[in-house]
C-alpha cells in the first residue's frame, strides 16, 4: 500500500511553506496578510487560531489582533467576526495573555457624533470622495450612507492599529473577497499613501495566490497596477 503524500498534499505542503518567504513582505506584514486571508476565507480555521497563538505567546499583540479583528468587521460583517473574535478569546486565555482598553474607545452614545467621526475619518483618505458617494446613495436612502460613515467610524477608531498596517490587512480582505473593484482600486492607492511599497504590495498579492487562487489575485494586480501607473514611486 503507498503511503507517500498524494500530488495535491505535496503541492499544498509546498505553498503553506513557500508562503513565509515572500521577497519584499517583511514576516509582521506577512502574518497580517495571512490573518485577513484567513479571516475571509476561513475564519475559524484551526491555521488562524495558530497565529493567534504564536503572535501572542512572542509579545504583547493582543490589542493589535482585536483591533484587526474590529476593522474586519466593516468589510466581512459582525457574525463571522463573533466566530473569530470567539477562536481569539480562546487564545488569549490559553496564552494567559490580558487585553485592555482605555476609556476613550468606549462607543460615543450620540448616534450623530459618531456619522460625523466616521466623516471625518475618512475625508482623511481622500478628502471629498465620502460626500460624493452621501449624494449617491442619497437616491437609495437618506439614512444609508450616514449609517456606513458611523460604522466606518466605529472600526477605525482602536488606534493599536497603524496606518500601513490597517491597509495591508485591508488590502488583503478585499483581494480575496474578488469583485471589490471600486474599494480595492480605492484602498490600494491609500495603501500607497500610507508607506506600503511596490515590493509590499506585491508580496501581498502573491500570498493572496495560494490563499483565494489565481484569477482573484491577478484581478487584484491588474488593479494594482492602474494604481502603479498614477502613482510609480
């Protein structure tokens, strides 16, 4: 009886390890593009709660994870995230590791002050563009869009969570999530604006390959590169 590993388990064995050598994607910004894969794609994978363990056993990261955790939400809504959120409590607990978080992330009672803090957040990536899309869903609802700027401010609020950082992770969700053309397009350029390189940006994609396949990332990089083209350095 044989009892060597299959093609399929060779090749899949192969691209679990390839993927923590990427040229150009330091290994923090590897685990965070493997941490937004795994969160779209599979968020209670058994891979996940591995990095988890790792990343908290190393060093203080537990409000970095949460905060990773919170700012997912916005794109993969707030079941999946309880799910993950859950594996992540398991971990924390297991690593006998604390989370704690001043005052100020408290969820500001006033419905209106957290729209206008959302507003504000955003007019930060590309001022003037959330109230060009106010006037367009506008026709839907006039509730719709101030509803999508409060959550908006409700998920960038945590700070354990950088700029650059936040980007890679959201680059990585909407790369796997395929047919975010419009935001993808939009957050890889604040991506740029917010230090993360051509090498980055590529290793990025490259990890995208194994974790969602071939045609989600070379959508991605054919985006990536219309954004390359406006912006080169």
């Amino acid at each position: 009886m044989a009892t060597s590993a299959s093609p399929f388990d060779n090749i899949a064995d192969f691209l679990f390890e390839d993927r923590q050598h990427i040229d150009g994607l330091a290994p923090a910004d590897n685990r965070l593009v493997e941490i937004g894969c795994l969160l779209t794609l599979d968020c209670d994978s058994p891979e996940l709660r591995s990095i988890y363990r790792q990343m908290l056993r190393a060093g203080p990261a537990a409000a970095l994870l949460e905060s990773i955790l919170i700012h997912a939400t916005g794109y993969l809504g707030v079941v999946r995230m309880r799910r993950a959120h859950h594996k992540f409590l398991a971990e924390l607990s297991g690593a006998k590791a604390t989370l704690s978080w001043p005052e100020e992330h408290a969820i500001n009672p006033d419905r209106a002050q957290r729209v206008r803090s959302g507003s504000r957040l955003y007019d930060r990536f590309e001022p003037g563009r959330q109230a060009a899309l106010a006037a367009k869903f506008e026709a839907l609802s006039p509730i719709y869009y101030p509803r999508a700027m409060e959550l908006t401010g409700l998920v960038l609020a945590p700070s354990a969570l950088p700029p650059r950082e936040r980007q890679i992770v959201t680059v990585a969700i909407l790369s796997c999530l395929g047919g975010q053309t419009e935001q993808l397009r939009f957050h890889i350029g604040v991506a740029r604006r917010c230090g993360v390189s051509r090498e980055t940006l590529a290793g990025i994609l490259i990890l995208v390959q194994a974790y969602a396949g071939m045609p989600r990332a070379n959508s991605a990089a054919s985006l990536a590169l219309e954004v390359l083209d406006v912006d080169p350095e």
